[in-house]
C-alpha cells in the first residue's frame, strides 16, 4: 500500500480494470476506506513496515525491472537486498536508511498516519525485518558498522551491534510520526527472533535495541490521552499448533485431526492440535530474564476451536481450567493485544470464495460467508469475556486477485490466504456477512459462559449424479465436539487437501477440513452436516449448542448432454436452448462433450449410431479424456464411418444413456 501511495488506483490494481476505482490515487481510495472505518466506530488499525529484505524473500513473482536490480547476492554474501533496489518496502540501515526508501514510501508512511489521525482512528504500527537475523547468522555482515572480525557471525558482540543499529533505524520512524500521537504500538520483533536464553546472542541484541527504543519513545509523550506510544512483543501466540504428532491430543474434539500435509515450510505432519501454552509462558519468561517487559503482547489468534484457544489464553494469563491447574502468570489479559485474527470463505462461489476447502494457517479451517461470521462471533466473544478489547481482524477486503497475480497462488493454497476480508474485493458484492458480525459481537455474546456455537461448511463436487455413483463430499468443522452426516460414507475419512486417510472407519466422524465419498441413490436429495459443542475452556460445560449445513443435490437415472464443441473448428452447439443442433466434425477432430452426471473416475463411453455403429471411450487407440462430471473429449477415430450420426453418452454405474442428439462425421485424407 505505501509503496503504491501516490499512484493511481488502475495502475496498480491487480482487479481487471472493470473494478478499479478511476481517476483516484491510492492514497484517495485508503482515506474512503478510513472514512468507513471511522463511521461504523472502529478506531485501530494494525500495518505492517516490511523492510525489503523480507518483502522480497517472500514474492516470488518480479517485474523484469525488479528482477534486475534487487537480486539477493551469491552466497555465502548475506541475502539481503542491495542498495539502490526500487523493490517495495524500506531499505536497511546499511542501504541510507529509511528516509531513502524508493516511491517516497517515507512520506507516504506519515500521510496515511495523518489521515488516520483526521478519522479519529489509531494506528499500530508493527515492523516485518529480516535483515537483523540474516546479517546475525552470516559469515559476512554486510554493514561496515558490524563486520570484521571483531564481529564474529553469531556472536553476543554481533548481537550488540546489530541491535544497536536496529535500534537507530527503528527511532527514525518513531521519531517521524510521534507529533501525530495516534500510534498506539509499536511492535518491534516481527521476523527478528526472540532470545532464546537469557545470554545468547539475541539477548544481546535486544538488550541493546530495546532500551534504546523504549528511550526514544519516552521523547515524544503524548497530550490527550497523556503518556507515549508503547511497546509491543510477540509471544509466540501463532494459533492451535500440533503437539501431539501420533494422535490427537488429550481434547475431546473432533477436529483434533487435521490435514497430515506439512504446512507451512515442512514442519511435520499435522495429526492434531493444541494449544502449546507452555511454550509460549516459556518464551515470555525468556524475555523476562533478558530484563525486557514490554507494553503490550501481540496475538495471532488463528484457532479451529474457539474453547480450545480461550484455554490457552487463560492459561497463560494465570487462570486454571483444564489445561492448566495451577499455571504460572506471565500476562494478564490487560497487556494482550490481537494483532491478526481471521479465517475465510472460501467455500463460496466467486467473487467471495473458490468452492475449495482449506486449513492453512495455523489449522484455521477455511468454510462459507455465514460460518466465516459465526466464527468471527465465536472467536471475538472470547476476547471480550477476558476483557481483551484491541482486535486487529487480517485483511478488510478479500485479496485473491494479489495472491493470484504476486504469488501464483490457486486452489487450496489461494482459499486459505484469499478471502479472509470482511467485505468482498469486487465492489458490486460489497460487505459480507463477517463485517456485520464484527461490528455487532458484543451484542451477539451469550450472558452466561456457554459453548461456541458449530462452524460448519459443506459442499459436494456436483450438483447431479446418477443412481450408483458416489459423491465425494467435503466438509470443514470448527467450534464443534462431534460430528455427524446424514448419509452414510462409502469409506473412511480423508484430509481434505491430500489423499491422506485420517480415519479408516466412517464413523465417529474427525476432521476441520476432510472429505468422504458417500454412495448416491434416488431418495438421496440432501446431505447434511451436523455438529454439537460442549466445549467451554476445553472442558465439558453441562450445555451444548448445535449447528448444521447442507446442500441439495439432484440423483438420476441417467447422464445429462448439455453441449458439444468441435475443438478444432470452433463449431459449437448448446442443446439446452437448440436441441435440433448439429455440428460437423472430421475424423481425428477433437469433440468436446459437456454435461452432467458423468463418472469423475473414467469409464464414461460416447455411443454413435449410424452408418457405424461405434463407441468412442478409454484406450481407443485415440485420445480421449473423460476424468470430469461435466466433461469428456475424444478424438473421433477413423473406425468411425463418414456420414450422420446420433450419440449418446453412458457412466460406469448404469445402463441408461444419456438423451441423443446429432452429429455428422467427414472423413479425413490422413486416415487410412
């Protein structure tokens, strides 16, 4: 966003044209969003200051102008970007400092910080820096102020300087936008890691940066209300990670059992989750040996069970459940401060989703607009029972067309990250059901303690199916104690976004994102998803709230034929509106046969009844793909005698042939 400030909305979009906003720069299009913040009373928002060096090592997409001038160096050169790169964000202390910033990103930081300020909103301003840790773990720091040999790589004394240069760029910000004093936060260690003990190398490093910081903001107080701008930290709360790599861990629910592909960077098979609470006291009470106590925590609260993630911060607050009987404090819920907090709607239709299921991010489930709102609901109720109140929702607007067009993302992976806003990115849809959700939570909060309610997404890959063949049917499940379906599975239970088996029996039903194939018959119209939650700070309540999704489909007796192209002429017909169509194809032409109810795993015949009587199908000697329920393509074969045809279409699973329509072959010289 501030590297595009002051260019114009449409050349910079990655919407088609259609959508952007014409004749209006960025900086416009961000101060109407602002505008609509403040007029429905939201007043923080969180932004990330990326330096380049990690916006750059995580786009894998360059223009050819980027791709020549911000190449990382060779190794064993550190991996961080050259000075005089254009790449968007802001250039290391070693490259001139922030002020020198390409696409004056350094003004265009203190005008969106003012226009916020005109809105009457705060701002927490949160800094993504790679270079600290490349420059630490480097055999050749790139910064004349701490290389040579006095400077080892890893050492306490690297640390030091490092941090004391860190320290120096980070104050040049604060020091340029403290006269606004509408900056909450400032949260310092977002991609520079932590001390991992009390005297390693990166407690020396922040026992030299985080004092110079903290001074720096003791410069400039603030008025109205009086004291200054405070300091953030991340504990660790990164969501529902897996403890338990052999099974589900010791809660009850049934969404324990995860997708088994290892996500993200290959950190090992995902069978189960749960919060590790311990590990985040840990990393606290390292910060606190360090000598540092900062303002404020910052959460990432992505969970697939909002009972589940209530424990885990009582847990860490001091506050005995079931999880922890006797926990150490390390913070209250006063010093907590949710910095990013979302899940999607992918299982939507488009502009609003891509039909697919997803479980990316810290196992959040991906599910559809209704049950991205309930679990908005759900999630922001825990935080306000705890009186936890500054809440930083992922994204206002879904971003799919950017994760497209930088990212190459598609299917599962582009669910996940692509449609966590609250309002669509297509204008024409507008708001989804999650921003009135978050406007109205507090509202929506039982009075007593009581489970959240299910969050249930369903679909099946088609609409029709014909008697004897099976629906694959996937689901995703969050909020929930058990499960169950009002169809019985044809076999076990998969991880939605692999072939991984997470259950071989049907029954009791697991899984936040699974799938299952179910046997298709005539009574079957609907299939319904059902859960129950029982689940209050992951113990047993004595209440229980129910929920349920369905979707309708429609069971045969026979393939339906909507359409046939000739792939090679063009030449198309559209049988729903003219049955009388016909086409004509050549031999060794490539046909296209759309419709319904075809078998997704092959098997499917196309039947022509005329001077031949011939079937064109699989291991014809010809092409011929048919792995689809709406579609086959087959090369008419040269068995195939020249004149006029009828044809019709048969799936594995019964005897009954499609409708007939008509087609007319030629022949082809290259035949024999």
């Amino acid at each position: 966003m501030l590297y595009d400030w002051y260019t114009l909305d449409c050349s910079t979009t990655t919407l088609p044209q259609s959508d952007c906003v014409s004749g209006e720069y960025v900086y416009q299009v961000v101060q109407n969003d602002l505008a609509t913040l403040a007029a429905n009373g939201i007043n923080l928002i969180h932004l990330y200051l990326w330096d380049q060096d990690l916006a750059l090592s995580t786009k894998p997409n360059l223009s050819s102008s980027e791709s020549s001038t911000c190449q990382f160096p060779a190794p064993p050169a550190p991996q961080v970007v050259p000075q005089g790169c254009t790449y968007p964000g802001f250039v290391g202390w070693d490259d001139g400092g922030p002020q020198n910033s390409p696409n004056n990103q350094w003004n265009a930081l203190a005008s969106f910080i003012s226009a916020a300020q005109a809105k009457g909103i705060y701002v927490a301003l949160h800094f993504a820096v790679h270079r600290a840790k490349v420059e630490m773990s480097s055999g050749a720091p790139s910064g004349a102020a701490c290389s040579g040999s006095q400077y080892p790589a890893g050492s306490n004394a690297l640390g030091t300087c490092l941090g004391g240069q860190y320290a120096s760029w980070v104050n040049q910000f604060i020091a340029a936008v403290a006269s606004y004093q509408n900056v909450l936060a400032w949260g310092l260690d977002y991609g520079t890691p932590g001390p991992g003990s009390p005297s390693d190398n990166y407690a020396a490093f922040w026992q030299a940066a985080y004092p110079a910081i903290l001074s720096e903001l003791q410069q400039y107080p603030y008025t109205s209300p009086s004291g200054r701008a405070l300091a953030m930290l991340d504990p660790g709360f990164a969501g529902l990670w897996p403890t338990n790599p052999l099974g589900p861990p010791n809660n009850q629910d049934v969404q324990a059992i995860l997708s088994l592909m290892p996500w993200p960077q290959n950190e090992g098979p995902y069978v189960g989750y749960q919060w590790n609470w311990q590990a985040t006291q840990s990393a606290v009470s390292t910060w606190q040996q360090t000598g540092i106590q900062p303002d404020m925590w910052a959460i990432t609260a992505y969970n697939a069970s909002a009972a589940d993630l209530e424990a885990g911060l009582e847990c860490v607050a001091g506050v005995a459940n079931s999880q922890c009987s006797s926990p150490a404090q390390s913070i209250p819920f006063s010093k907590m401060l949710v910095t990013e907090v979302a899940t999607g709607s992918s299982l939507e239709i488009s502009p609003i989703g891509n039909g697919l299921a997803s479980d990316i991010d810290a196992q959040t489930p991906t599910t559809t607009a209704a049950g991205q709102a309930q679990w908005l609901t759900d999630t922001f109720c825990v935080f306000s029972r705890h009186g936890i109140l500054p809440l930083g929702w992922y994204g206002l607007y879904d971003s799919a067309s950017w994760w497209e067009a930088n990212f190459n993302y598609s299917g599962a992976n582009l669910a996940a990250r692509g449609y966590w806003g609250l309002s669509s990115e297509v204008p024409s849809y507008g708001n989804k059901a999650a921003w009135t959700a978050m406007l109205d939570y507090s509202s929506s909060c039982p009075s007593g303690i009581y489970p959240p309610a299910p969050v249930l997404g369903l679909y099946a890959d088609a609409t029709y199916y014909t008697q004897g063949d099976t629906g694959v049917i996937n689901y995703t499940a969050g909020d929930v104690s058990s499960l169950s379906l009002n169809e019985s599975p044809d076999s076990g239970i998969f991880s939605c976004e692999t072939s991984d088996q997470i259950q071989t029996a049907s029954t009791p039903l697991v899984g936040s994102c699974s799938s299952l194939v179910v046997q298709m018959t005539d009574t079957t119209q609907q299939i319904t998803l059902s859960g129950s939650n029982a689940d209050v700070d992951n113990s047993q309540s004595g209440y229980q709230t129910n929920g349920s999704a369905s979707t309708s489909v429609t069971v045969g007796s026979n393939p339906i034929v909507g359409g046939l192209q000739d792939y090679n002429t063009g030449q198309s017909c559209n049988f729903y509106q003219d049955p009388s169509c016909v086409i004509t194809a050549s031999q060794e032409d490539t046909i296209i046969v759309y419709g319904l109810g075809f078998s997704l795993n092959g098997g499917n015949t196309i039947h022509l009844i005329g001077p031949s009587n011939v079937w064109l199908y699989e291991n014809d000697g010809y092409y011929y793909w048919d792995d689809s329920r709406t579609q086959i393509n087959a090369e008419v074969a040269c068995y195939v005698t020249p004149g006029s045809y009828t044809f019709n279409v048969l799936n594995p699973h019964n005897g009954n042939p499609s409708s007939s329509y008509s087609i007319t072959i030629t022949g082809s010289s290259s035949c024999p």
